[in-house]
C-alpha cells in the first residue's frame, strides 16, 4: 500500500443516461439550492437535446480500466472504484461496497482541479455524508487536493491546445471554466488558479492574444457571478477564436451545451470561425499524475479549505 492507501476512489459529478432520469438528476443537484423550478426545466431542455444522456458517465467507464491499468502497471497496485455525486453509481452505495470488500484507507481523486467551495469543499462533504450512510466500518477516505500546476494536468491541456492551434492558426484563444458567484470566488483560490494555468498552456502553445472568461451561469441575475460568460464575448468582441474549456476535465454537458452548441451557433451567425480544444480527458499524462499523485502522497485537503461563500441575510418580508 502506498501511503498507507489500499484502494483508490474516483468521484465524479454524474449525470443521465436516459430521458426519464434527467428532472431526478436535477433534483439531486439542486436539492437545498434555492433555484427556480423553471431554470431547471430550462437546464434540463439541453441533457434533452442529447437523448437525455450526459456523456460523463460513459467517459468515467473509459477512465476507471485506464487508472486500473496504469496502477497495475506502475503502481502502487490498487483496486480503483467509483462514485458519483448526483447520480448513480451513487457515492454511498459505492463507500459500503468498498467496505464490504475490506478498504479500510482510500485516496480519493476527485475530476475537480481547481479549489473552490463547489470543486473541492463540497466534494469533502459529499465524501463524508457517504461514510455517515454506510455507518460502522467506512473506510476512511483521504481527498487528493487541487491539481491545477501540476505538470501532467498542463502538459495534456497543453496538448489539446496545441491540436486546435494546429487546426486554426492565427485565431485568438479563449480559456473557460464554469461560472460561481463572486462570493464563491473570493473565499478559495480558483480565479488565481485559472489565470495562471491558462497563462502557462497559452505559453507553451506560444499564443499570446488569450482571454480567460466563463460560462454556464445558473444563478439568478441579482446575484453577482465570474464574467464575462463566453456568449456575451464572443458578440462583443468577434474574431476567429479557440475555445479551450481548462475549467472541465471532460465534455460533459455544460462544455457540449454550452460551447459546442450555443457559443458555436453565435460564431455562426458572426460568420466568424471557431474550433474547440479538447479537454483533458482520457489524456495519458492524466492517468500518470493520478498514479503519481497517490505515490507521492501529497497533503491532504485540510478542514478549512474552500469554505462556503457567505450568503447575505435573507430581506424581511411584510406579513
């Protein structure tokens, strides 16, 4: 066992994967989040532009045999399972199996890499609501941290970049990740996380006109949220572009959505190019620094990273 580790634990998102499973999914996500019925249905209308079916699910498929592999290969040997936040296979049910197998320590390596409440803070308390459901016995479960400047993650980033690059030369480039609200952004180190992996890989690319914006926004307008949102930029400013989603360790909805079918659209209607990079994906330098990660044990999340953002009081309402 490396790190007194004996099994490895990948935790994802999760999504749909049929049309009748989309609005429980939504209520999962949304369960406690004071979001409008109707935003939701409106979220919901993209997963059924698609059948239904987020593609987060089939990639986690991909990837699990590739950690195993890669583990069994170099090391440290480990059994890898897997769990999601929001839909099945559901975290809890996949704690008490790890228990019913024995796991006693597992790391945990979360598809987040950057810190913020909802990227690393929550997962920690997803991971511990877990282990409360499965009660005497739970393994426990050490969170791998943010991984945003570590080597590997830029190189495959890197090369995605450079693949759209090579694909339209010339063109301005455009780093995404997912919108929070500023309340959010102020209590973590995520806007300083993506400024400076997006400024490494526009380097290594050697492009230097490169912009960081953001993108599926779901709060409601009188809340202040990270901008600008890619739509809007795209139309204030357009140019041949490259849209590089670094915020995303996969295409699932929001970056198939959001920037494959909308931001496409309005490029089209500027009559102006764009090509998306790739995210990182099943990238082999990706299933590298997961083993390495683990190998070298590095500092756990501590109790008091990413808290929550403070939520102003509610108005006083006239009886």
């Amino acid at each position: 066992m490396s790190g007194g580790y004996d099994a490895l634990l990948v935790v994802s998102f999760g999504g749909p994967e049929r049309m009748e499973d989309v609005i429980p999914f939504l209520e999962n996500v949304l369960r406690g989040k004071n979001v409008p019925r109707e935003r939701m249905l409106e979220v919901a209308e993209h997963y059924y532009h698609f059948g239904g079916i987020s593609p987060i699910n089939s990639q986690m498929r991909e990837l699990v045999p590739l950690f195993e592999a890669e583990l069994s290969e170099h090391g440290p040997r480990l059994p890898v399972y897997w769990g999601n936040r929001n839909w099945h296979p559901m975290l809890a049910d996949t704690v008490r199996k790890m228990r019913d197998d024995g796991v006693r320590r597992a790391a945990a390596f979360v598809m987040s890499a950057y810190s913020s409440y909802s990227g690393c803070r929550q997962y920690l308390e997803d991971i511990q609501r877990a282990r409360a459901a499965v009660g005497e016995n739970a393994p426990e479960i050490v969170k791998v941290p943010p991984f945003s400047e570590h080597p590997l993650f830029l190189e495959a980033m890197t090369d995605r970049v450079h693949a759209a690059v090579t694909e339209l030369p010339d063109a301005r480039l455009v780093f995404t990740a997912h919108s929070v609200p500023i309340s959010m952004a102020e209590s973590s180190p995520y806007v300083e996380q993506l400024e400076a992996a997006s400024r490494h890989v526009a380097e290594a690319v050697g492009v230097s006109n490169w912009k960081l914006v953001y993108q599926s926004r779901s709060g409601p307008p009188t809340q202040p949220w990270l901008g600008p949102d890619i739509c809007d930029y795209l139309r204030e400013s357009p140019s041949d572009t490259i849209i590089a989603p670094i915020g995303f360790l996969s295409d699932h909805m929001e970056v198939m959505y959001d920037l494959d079918t909308e931001a496409r659209a309005v490029c089209e209607q500027l009559g102006v190019r764009m090509v998306r990079a790739g995210t990182v994906g099943t990238h082999p330098a990706i299933i590298r620094m997961v083993a390495e990660l683990i190998e070298r044990v590095p500092e756990p999340c501590t109790a008091t990273c990413c808290p929550a953002p403070q939520r102003p009081p509610s108005p006083a309402i006239s009886r």
